[in-house]
C-alpha cells in the first residue's frame, strides 16, 4: 500500500503547551487537578481504588458471576454514543482500558457507585439513590434476558441529546471539537502538546506497516490501495486516571485529490488492568489485543474499529474517531430523570453482558442476581451494601485527596 510521510509543521510557542520534557511532572499535576474537582471525578478516576476495595472483602460477598468480558471500569463518563463503520450509532461502553475476562458483579457496583455519586453530587435524597439502583437492576435483567435483540428502554433525556448530536456530527465538527479548527495540522496548546522526535518517527513508521492502513481504510469503504499521508501528530491531553500514559493524535490524509478524507486517530497505551480476570481463562497476554478483544465482545461498533499496534515497544491500541463518538454529560441528575438513567444504563451494560451468554448460561446468572435480593430493596442485598460502602470510602478519600492536593499546590505557588 503506497504510503508518505509528511514532516509536521514546526509549531512555535504556544500558550499551554508543555514540552516533552516536562510532560510526565505536568500529567500528574493535572490529573490531581481534574480528581479534585469534584466528588464524581474523583470515582470516575480512582479505578485503582476499588479494585483495592475489591481485594479487601471477603470473596464470599459477591456472586461469582460467569466469566465473560466486562469493562473493568463501568462508570458513567464510559458508555455513550459510538459509530461503526456502516455509518450506524448506538450507545455502548465506550472505554475499555480496564477489560478483562473478568466478573459482571463488578461492572454492576462500578456503574452503581458512578450513578449514587452522582446522585449525592445533584442534593437527591437517599431513597432516590435507592430507587435508583433498584432501576439499574431492572434494566439489566431485562436486557440480560434478551442479550443483543434487546430493544433498549426509552432514552432519557442525557442520551437523547448526545444521540441527537452524535448523528448530527460531520468530520468538519469532529475537527472543530478536537483539533479547533478544519486545516490538517493539530495546533498545539492545552489539549495538544509537542512530541518527541523518537514517537514522531515511530507514528511514522506505522504508517508504512500493514495493520494501520488497513484499520484506517476500513471506514467508509476506502481502498486498501489509497495513498496514505502522516499530515501532524502529537501528544494527547486526555482522560484522567490513564493522564501520565502515551496518548497521541494522529491526523492522516487517506486518497489524493477530489478523493482525499482525513482521518484523525487515537492511540492509547494499552496498560496492565487493575481489574482481576476470572482464573483459567483464555485471554491474549498483550494488553492492546486484550483491549481490542474485550470492546469487539462488549461494544462491537466500537471494537471493529480498532487494532492493537507497538510503539517504542510500548503496547498500544488505536482507533479511528468518528464524528459520532461521545460520552455522556451526566455530573448532576434532576430527581424527575434519575431512575430513568438507571433503568437506560443498566440496559446498555446488560446487553454487553447478555450477549456473551448463551441462553441457558443468562438464566443461571439472572436466578443468582434474584437469589439474592434483599428484602428492603429490589435488588441484590451485595449490591446495595457494596455501593454504600463505597460511596462513603470514595468520600472520604475524596476529601483526603484535596487536602493533600491543596496543600501540595500551596507550597509550589
């Protein structure tokens, strides 16, 4: 496949950007920053924390689960819009840093503890929070039964609007929101710093391999033959607990003249899960495929759209974005919406769930989730004490986290 490089401009100054060689010292900063800013960024970006959680109780608590895929880190900011290559948009998990053959229970709390959080963010009273788990519940069990036929239940109105956009959203949008403007270079600034010299000529080098065209020509039909053409890349400020990682964006020209598309594309370090893998299970010992593994099984518009590269002998996975990939916006729920939430994003993860599970094997894990439903609530008894739990946990260590952040801060400033 023919393909060129193309040297990058030469980026001057710019306000925000931090050169390479204090990346590492300003992710960190960063990442503090963005945790403290409130109680629900803190949950969303302490992964590591419940898993530590995790491995303090006894094994007993929780249901075995059967071992299929999870998303390891199920909260709320993962699941939204996402488009495959047939130019469809559903909403699914959208972020599998975290996969593993692993346990659903632990989806379940995650997702649980993200809405509680939520909950407690937007002053909802305690009985909401509990209406509202028992209507993750429901929503799950239902799409549990039917697995990927299960029509999701009506959308709330945090979906429908990120729905409504997401099939609204051209490139020229996507280039607007990502890159801040439609010219095929990446300006640099606070979202978009420099690279070094050794992962420019890496990105590069991919180019010219086999797995990157072919992943970047499967969209929209193009050519396995089109030209393909490195315009700009640089490192990527984005996300939270995987802040300090390599990230890069990648703009590509693919085709030559009238045909000519660009592409921007992420590439993410496909680091070693905090989340346990079921014993005895088959899953690819390199973190990018497991990545790419687990999101074809629980988001296959997502998974068919990725591919698990090298670079700098860094695993890593990429993905082409589309116009249509979002996340949800929901750090405050009005009380009118909360249940819906719950009941629409139990769904979602039930049927990345249910659609591992044969029929039989979805009837035993449904039963198990009823065997042990608490008798002041219409849910598992685990689930509700598992959330309350680490509701308070995450509170405190929120608090904690600031003190420690603020006072750190203060003493550099």
């Amino acid at each position: 496949m023919p393909t060129k490089t193309k040297r990058g401009p030469t980026h001057s100054a710019t306000r925000g950007t931090v050169l390479p060689r204090n990346r590492n010292v300003a992710l960190a900063e960063l990442r503090n920053l963005k945790m403290a800013k409130s109680a629900h960024a803190f949950v969303r970006g302490s992964t590591t924390k419940f898993y530590e959680w995790l491995e303090e109780i006894s094994p007993s608590t929780l249901p075995a689960g059967p071992a299929i895929w999870i998303c390891g880190d199920c909260h709320v900011g993962n699941i939204g819009p996402v488009g495959d290559t047939a130019g469809r948009v559903a909403i699914q998990v959208r972020d599998m840093d975290q996969t593993v053959i692993g346990n659903p229970a632990h989806d379940l709390i995650r997702l649980g503890v993200s809405l509680a959080t939520a909950a407690r963010g937007s002053d909802l009273p305690g009985v909401v929070t509990a209406q509202m788990v028992e209507a993750l519940m429901a929503g799950y069990m239902a799409a549990l039964k039917a697995g990927r036929t299960h029509r999701l239940p009506p959308k709330p109105p945090a979906a429908k609007t990120a729905m409504k956009a997401a099939t609204r959203r051209t490139w020229k949008q996507l280039a607007s929101d990502r890159i801040e403007d439609a010219k095929p270079t990446i300006p640099l600034g606070k979202r978009f710093w420099p690279l070094r010299k050794a992962e420019r000529d890496a990105l590069e080098a991919l180019c010219r391999e086999t797995t990157l065209p072919l992943l970047v020509t499967r969209l929209y039909s193009r050519e396995p033959a089109d030209q393909i053409e490195l315009m700009d890349a640089a490192y990527w400020v984005k996300g939270c607990s995987s802040l300090g990682r390599l990230r890069y964006a990648a703009l590509l020209a693919v085709g030559t003249g009238k045909n000519r598309h660009y592409c921007l594309l992420d590439f993410k370090e496909a680091a070693a899960p905090a989340a346990p893998r079921q014993p005895q299970t088959n899953m690819p010992r390199d973190n990018g495929e497991r990545v790419v593994a687990g999101a074809t099984h629980l988001a296959p518009f997502l998974g068919t759209r990725m591919a698990a590269l090298r670079v700098l002998d860094t695993s890593v996975f990429v993905r082409e974005l589309l116009p249509q990939d979002l996340k949800l916006e929901i750090d405050t729920l009005p009380q009118a919406e909360a249940t819906e939430v719950a009941r629409y994003l139990g769904a979602v993860v039930g049927v990345a769930h249910g659609g591992q599970l044969s029929r039989n094997d979805a009837g035993v894990w449904r039963r198990e989730l009823q065997r042990r439903h608490g008798k002041s609530i219409d849910a598992p008894f685990w689930l509700w004490t598992s959330i309350v739990d680490l509701v308070g946990r995450h509170e405190r260590q929120y608090l904690d986290h600031c003190r420690r952040w603020a006072l750190g801060h203060s003493t550099t400033t």
